[in-house]
C-alpha cells in the first residue's frame, strides 16, 4: 500500500511541475506585441508611428551651384553626387525632403526633389529638374524601398548622412548639413560602416 501511495505522490508532484513549467510560457500570444515595463512608447530617440501622414509638400527654389554641396558614395563612381544644401527640410512627418544633383563625367545632370524616411529606409521623388531650371512633378510618386547597394546615392543619404539606424541623423536641418559637410562631431560616418 505504501509502494502506491509513494508512486501516486510522485505522479501529482509530475503533474503539478508539468502544470507549473507550462505556465512559465508568454502571457501573451506571440503576436501581439507588450510594451516594455516602464519604458515610454518612444524608446531611443525614435518616434512611434502609428498611421503615417504625409505632409503636404512645397518644391523648393530650383538648386544653384553654390549651394550644391557634394558627398561620396560608398563605391567609387565617376559621376559625381551633390545636395542643395537649402533644401534640406525635416518635415512634421519625420520627412527629410532635399534636392539631389547627380552630374556625369560629360556634363549631364540629374536633378530630383525626394523625400527619405528613416523609420521605413525608404524615398520618394516628388519631382524633377528639367532643362529650363524648373520642376516637373513625378508622375508615379509613391514611397518605394531604398536599394541597399553601396552604389545607390539614396542609400549612401540614409545610412552616412541623413538617418541613423531608423531616427534621423540629428536634431535639425543644421545637423544634417553639418554631417554632409563632414563636421567631426557631427559625423555619423564612423559609426554606420
């Protein structure tokens, strides 16, 4: 009789750390994401985006050559990579808008008016330089995702100059200026290779 009560025991004890073990699992079901104790909603810097809103968009003056400021990609190219250095706006939306000029070894020009998200790695082009000095609005304007070549000028913007993992690389326009200009203390460079 005791040999049964001792194994019974050992069942319920079995039992009882079985129904222990498998309530140590998550509370909560794998999808649904918990917020961590204590912390904001807003951890390092980055904003919580909820339901994006772009704001409404304004083209800037047409670029001049004296605010043309030029950064290197991260392959060597032969055309050359230049930001109007005026028209570098971060927006309401978390938005860096800017007008990028690419220029070829014959001379011809690439001008675009784009804007990066960080938070996403991706751009969009809003418009177009043409031979006159003025815009054209893209025609298919939508958000698209920034290629991660060392040979795309756009992914060369987000990573070494205008963001910083998924928060913009800075406090203000100035910051962001600073780091094209090359700014030692401002200079994320180091830090994303």
């Amino acid at each position: 009789m005791r040999v049964r009560h001792t194994a019974r025991a050992r069942w319920l004890v079995i039992a009882f750390l079985s129904f222990v073990i498998a309530g140590c699992g998550s509370s909560t079901p794998p999808n649904v994401k918990s917020s961590q104790r204590g912390m904001p909603k807003n951890v390092g810097g980055v904003i919580e985006e909820k339901d994006f809103r772009e704001a409404d968009v304004e083209l800037p003056p047409y670029p001049g050559e004296s605010d043309l400021t030029e950064f290197r990609l991260r392959r060597n190219s032969n055309n050359r990579y230049y930001v109007d250095i005026k028209s570098i706006a971060i927006g309401p939306d978390r938005v860096v808008r800017y007008s990028a000029v690419i220029k070829s070894p014959s001379g011809a020009l690439n001008t675009s008016y784009e804007g990066l998200r960080c938070k996403t790695s991706e751009f969009k082009v809003y418009a177009y330089g043409i031979r006159s000095g003025e815009w054209t609005k893209a025609r298919d304007s939508q958000w698209r995702r920034i290629e991660r070549s060392s040979a795309d000028f756009r992914f060369t913007l987000y990573k070494d100059y205008f963001c910083d993992i998924e928060a913009i690389a800075g406090r203000n326009e100035k910051d962001l200026i600073a780091n094209l200009k090359g700014n030692p203390l401002n200079n994320i460079t180091d830090k994303n290779r």
